[in-house]
C-alpha cells in the first residue's frame, strides 16, 4: 500500500458525493460514510447512474439504498443501446465508451453543479486495493482526473469479508445477481463479463441475451459489422457469422449467440469454477461496483 501524498484539509462547506451502482463496493461504502463515518448526512449526496441497460434487481437494489439515503438517478443523454445504435459500433475493452458515457460524464455534470454551491466536492469510492494489481497502487486520497475533483477511497484497505459484514450488520441484503453468481451487476450484460457470466444470464435471463442479438442484427443491416463480444472471443469452431476484412480475407466471427453456445461446454458450464478468482472481478474504471 502506498502512503497517500496528502490528506487534505478541508473547508467548512464541503459536500461529498457518493456514486452508486447497485453493487457491493458502492453499496458497502454508502452503508459506511452513513453510519460511520461521523460525517453528517447533509454532507452526504449520493448519486446513481442510469445506464438503461441494468437488469431489474439492481434498480431494487437503488431502490432498499435509497432508503438508507435519499439518491438522485441520473440518466445520459442517450442510454446504452441508444449509443451503440449512434456510434456504430459496441463498446469493448479497448474503447469503453460505455462508462465515458453513461456513468462517467453524467457524474462529471453532476459534480460540477456541486462545485457551484460548495467550496469542496470530494468524490468518494468503494474501490479497494486487493482487488487487482492497479488498485493496490491507489491511495486513500487523490485527485481524480475523471471528474475532476478530489477523490477519497475510505475502503482501499477493506478485505471482501468487510463489504459482506457491513451489509449484513446493517440488514442490508446484497444486490440479488450475486446469489447466482454475478460478478458484475452493473450493466447486465457488460462487455467484460465472461463465460461462466454469460451462461448464467442464458438460463436465467434470456430476454436480456436476445435484446442483445437483436441489436447485433440491427447493425448488421446498416452494414456495421460489430458484435456485443470481439470477434475472436470464442474458439473459432462456435463462430457461425461469415465475415471479410478490409484486406479481403474472409473468417467466420462470433455473434451473440455463438458466444451462448459456447458458455454452456466445458468443465465451467457444469459448475467447476476451482481456478476462479476469490471474488468478483471489477471493471478498472472503479465505476461499476
């Protein structure tokens, strides 16, 4: 853990906003600015991103948080599906337009309404160290270059047992996706989920999956030859989509469906998850947990 550079001094007039997502780690830190912080709960605004792509157990989620602390929802200018449809093209690894646009901008507007009416905004997360190799280089106190504002990670040194005892102490049930083994619940699907993911929302939640396909064969019909998934996320024996590059060669790639297909082979469709990570992998945007 690195030491932090700084620990501010703050004025009297600071407000600190906290985004949540339906999941664990925002859930767990709104439970705590709340109830242990010792920051009065006027200090306190709280936030929720829209995405127009959560499935309904997450806006329930919102929903049992908001009862803790009132949340203001806020919503894009257009939704995921919206967006795909305007820029042409699924969001991937590489280019995640997807929270630029849905959480990280709408939050940034917010913010910036905040920085008008107090003389501090200190963005506050859930994102902590030992969930991957580049948070256990956050500190506790930074600048965020995203929305541009102090940031505060009162949870960087929390263990996964520590986001499920703050739940459970405060009677504050989970978001339910995990009980069938979610390991992201914001957005559903998101374009990082994987395999053992993908399969479970097929069984469970098939209507998600076919909106999906049909916005795949939306964009095929304009000609733009994109996918939910990379075109080589599968092997290349589930791949059912005749494709040519723009050098001619042609290949078979990888549509919604194909990816369904695969999810259900394999040791991991019938349940052996021994090589899994301890718990859920999260997004590097911080985000989405």
């Amino acid at each position: 853990m690195i030491e932090d550079f700084f620990k501010p001094e703050l004025p009297e007039n600071t407000i600190y906003h906290v985004g949540v997502s339906g999941g664990k780690d925002s859930g767990a830190v709104l439970l705590w600015m709340v109830h242990e912080s010792g920051i009065p709960r006027h200090k306190i605004n709280v936030t929720f991103c829209d995405t127009g792509n959560e499935h309904k157990w997450t806006y329930q989620q919102v929903e049992i948080l908001s009862k803790i602390h009132p949340i203001e929802t806020l919503k894009p200018e257009l939704d995921f599906y919206d967006l795909v449809r305007k820029k042409g093209v699924f969001p991937s690894a590489r280019r995640r337009f997807c929270t630029e646009h849905l959480k990280i901008r709408p939050s940034q507007q917010h913010i910036q309404y905040l920085q008008k009416a107090y003389d501090s905004v200190v963005a506050v997360s859930g994102v902590r160290a030992n969930e991957s190799a580049d948070r256990s280089t956050y500190l506790e106190w930074d600048y965020s270059g995203q929305l541009l504002t102090l940031q505060w990670r009162p949870l960087i040194q929390w263990k996964f047992e520590q986001v499920l005892a703050i739940h459970k102490k405060y009677g504050v049930p989970m978001n339910k996706l995990y009980d069938l083994g979610a390991e992201r619940v914001g957005c559903y699907p998101c374009i990082n989920s994987r395999k053992k993911e993908i399969r479970t929302i097929a069984l469970n939640f098939p209507e998600r999956i076919e909106r999906i396909i049909d916005l795949e064969n939306e964009l095929w019909e304009r000609g733009k030859m994109t996918g939910f998934f990379h075109a080589s996320s599968i092997p290349e024996r589930f791949r059912t989509r005749p494709f040519v590059t723009k050098d001619g060669e042609a290949m078979m790639v990888a549509r919604m469906d194909d990816v369904v297909r695969w999810s259900m082979t394999g040791k991991r469709a019938q349940g052996s998850y021994e090589d899994d990570p301890p718990e859920p992998i999260s997004c590097s945007s911080g985000f989405c947990e």
